[in-house]
C-alpha cells in the first residue's frame, strides 16, 4: 500500500502506524500467555506513617518478566491489557495474588504485619457487574478480613460511565477500603467526592513534587489535605523521594507517605525481612 502512494507524504506516518500496530498486536499475545506462563508477580511498596516511620500498608504493583525483554512496565502492558480485556482475569490474578499474601502475613505475624493491602483496579475491571462478587470470592477464599484490603481506584476509571459508581459502591459496602488514586490529575476529582463512597485520597507525585517549592507549588498539597481532613478521609502522599519533602508533609498536616525515600515496591521476602527486623528490636516495622 505504501508504494502505491507514490510520493504521498502521509506514507511514513502510515508504516509508523502499522509498525506500532503489529507491536501492539505481538504485545498483546504475549501478553495472553504471560499468566499461564507464570510470567507475572506482584511487588509491594511500604506505606509508611510519617510520625514513627512504621509500615502500615503496602500496595501491591504488578510486574510481567518477559522471557526475551526482561521487564516490561506497567505503564506498558496495562493499557494493551486494558484494550484486549485481559485484565479482567490478569486483575482477579493480581487481587488473589495480594490478598493471599496479605492473609499470610496476617496470619504469621498479627499485628506486626502491615495493616493495609492495596490493590490497584483499572477501569476495565469495574465494567464488569460482576466485580464486586469476584471481590467477595477472593476475600472468602484467602481468609483475609475485608478490612485489610483497599481497592485503588483512578478519577477517570469511575468517570468513564456505566455502572463503575455502582459498582465501587458494592465493593465498599463489603467492608473494603476505597482510595482514589492520583488524586487532583482528573477532571472531577471534589464532585466524585459526593457521588462515590471514597476512604483515601492518594496525591499524585505531581503535587508532592511542588512541597518544597514556593507556597504556590505547594498550594494544590496544601489544599488537598485541609479537604482530606475536612470530610474525614485519610491521605496518602505519593511519591516521596527526600526527607525534606517527608518533613514538609507532615508539617502541612499529612500522616501517611509513600515513595522512593522511604522503600521502592520491593519482593514479598524483603517485606518480611523488614516486618521481621522491626520484631527482634520490638518495634513496629519501618521501612528508613
Ligand atoms: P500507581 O498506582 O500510581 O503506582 C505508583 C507508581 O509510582 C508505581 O509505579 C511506583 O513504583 C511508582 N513510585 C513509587 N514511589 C515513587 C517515587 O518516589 N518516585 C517515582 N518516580 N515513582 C515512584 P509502577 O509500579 O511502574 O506502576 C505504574 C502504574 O501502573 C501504577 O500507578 C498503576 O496505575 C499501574 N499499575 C501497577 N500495578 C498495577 C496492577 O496490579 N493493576 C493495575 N490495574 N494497574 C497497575
Ligand atoms: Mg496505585
Ligand atoms: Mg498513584
Ligand atoms: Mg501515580
């Protein structure tokens, strides 16, 4: 087809597509096979609380190890598994995965186990009527108490119509924790306060950045606190990477912090080595 184009100036633009098409396809179909394969496995990011540094939580961050390019983001293969409709049973995967881990540990060290397991859930996913039985069944089969778990969920996902507000809500009425995450990126980030049953406001890296800056750059982290602590929702600040913007949030107010300064998504046995670090010296597990 390009050739009979001739000279035409869209026929570069044309292969660029194809070519980008063709990666998405052969994508896509590894991607069909990454579970069976055992190709997938979850990392878990400490949530720490700023005043005593302990662990409180950690959310759950899948990786794909693909034979031939070693690690493949996220970022890369969750919109194609999104597009395909594979993350529905690749999110029930994820959801088991976690909460299995997450009855473990409760189980292995009670109350020196991080309290929160939370679990990322695309838009994708609560399209389905059906989620929120998939939810129960996965908290009835693994044991763990619906209180351990939070759903994470973006402004855009539940924006995205149908019955996605619905659907959090059946969630929700299971006792499940309901974050939003990337808090202040979407276009109606205060009006789904009032219509969605929401717990958690995570504040995007973005504005995490800005705690350091001038009172402008921090305005939007300001801001999101004070409305945090007026509807009685916890907060999480995403994306800390230096002490001095962990010290800077919890001056502003913030108790919860999650970030590279503290602990990158690390393997389920360096959590444990962490929780197990935190018993012999008596204290809570902390993750600096
Ligand atoms: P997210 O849910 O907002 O997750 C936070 C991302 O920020 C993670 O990237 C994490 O590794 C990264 N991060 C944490 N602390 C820092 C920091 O201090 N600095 C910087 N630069 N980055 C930090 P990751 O694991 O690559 O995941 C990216 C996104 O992919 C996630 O954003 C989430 O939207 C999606 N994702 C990851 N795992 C899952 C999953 O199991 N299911 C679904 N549906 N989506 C997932
Ligand atoms: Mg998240
Ligand atoms: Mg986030
Ligand atoms: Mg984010």
């Amino acid at each position: 087809a390009a050739k009979e184009l001739g000279k035409n100036r869209y026929v570069h633009y044309d292969s660029e597509l194809d070519a980008r098409a063709v990666e998405h396809a052969q994508l896509a179909a590894e991607l069909s096979h990454a579970l069976e394969r055992d190709e997938l496995h979850l990392m878990y990011q400490p949530v720490v609380d700023l005043p005593t540094g302990r662990i409180v939580g950690v959310e759950a961050l899948v990786r794909w190890e693909h034979p031939r390019d070693g690690m493949v983001p996220p970022l890369h293969f969750i919109p194609v598994a999104e597009r395909t409709g594979l993350i529905v049973p690749m999110g029930t995967w994820i959801l088991r995965t976690a909460c299995r881990q997450a009855a473990e540990w409760q189980e292995r060290y009670g109350d020196a186990a991080p309290d929160r397991m939370s679990v990322n859930v695309s838009a994708r996913q609560l399209l389905e009527p059906t989620f929120p039985q998939t939810v129960a069944a996965v908290l009835a089969e693994t044991g763990l108490d619906p209180s351990h778990l939070t759903v994470e969920i973006t402004e855009t996902a539940v924006f995205g119509g149908g019955r996605a507000v619905e659907t959090v809500a059946a969630i929700h009425a299971l006792g499940v924790s309901i974050a939003l995450d990337d808090f202040g990126t979407g276009h109606s980030s205060l009006g789904l306060l009032r219509t969605c049953p929401v717990d958690v406001l995570k504040v995007d890296k973005s504005f995490v950045d800005g705690v350091t800056g001038t009172v402008e750059q921090e305005a939007i982290a300001t801001s999101i606190i004070e409305i945090a602590q007026a509807l009685g929702l916890r907060a999480i600040a995403e994306g800390v990477e230096t002490g001095a913007q962990a010290e800077r949030l919890h001056t502003l107010g913030y108790r919860l912090a999650q970030g590279f300064h503290f602990a990158k998504p690390l393997r389920s046995t360096e959590i444990e080595n962490l929780i197990t670090l935190a018993e012999d010296d008596g204290s809570e597990p902390a993750a600096a």
